[in-house]
C-alpha cells in the first residue's frame, strides 16, 4: 500500500506541476506578471539612486515570500487530497 500512494503522491505532483505549467504560460498570468513588474519599476523610479538597491531587496524577499507561500498551499492542497483519497481525514 505504502508504494501505491508513493505513486498515486508522485501523479498528483506531476498533475499539479502540469496545470501549473500551463497557467504561467497563461495571457492572464503574463499579463499580471508585466502589470506587476511596470509596478515594481514605478516604485523603484520614485526612489533615490542611492537607495535603489535596498527596494531591489525589498522587493527579491517579497518574492520569496510569495513563492513559499504559495508552495506551502500547494503542499497543503495535495496532502489534503492525499488524506481524502485515502479515507484519512
């Protein structure tokens, strides 16, 4: 049983990275990517030379944070279906 929801873990991840993939390559997400950079751009051209870099920082741990968070619910909604499937919740 343990190999079979390794397995059934595994197609759940490829089907996620799948819709993920096509998502991003999505008009809509292009769209709010460019709308988000042209924003950052604005942000950064109301700011001092000098203090550039520390918005480029600021803006990099944004980032990163968006992307653990996203990862984390990511996570959260496969192991939720993970359980569901199962009968363990």
């Amino acid at each position: 049983m343990k190999r079979y929801q390794e397995e059934w873990f595994q197609d759940k991840l490829d089907d996620i990275n799948e819709v993920e993939s096509h998502v991003m390559e999505s008009k809509e997400f292009l769209d709010a990517k460019r709308q988000l950079e042209e924003i950052k751009s604005k942000i950064k051209a109301q700011v001092p030379e000098a203090e550039r870099s520390a918005i480029d920082l600021l803006f990099d741990s944004m980032d990163e944070i968006n992307l653990s968070v996203y990862n984390m619910l990511m996570e959260k909604i496969v192991c939720a279906t993970k359980f569901d499937d199962f009968n363990l919740i």
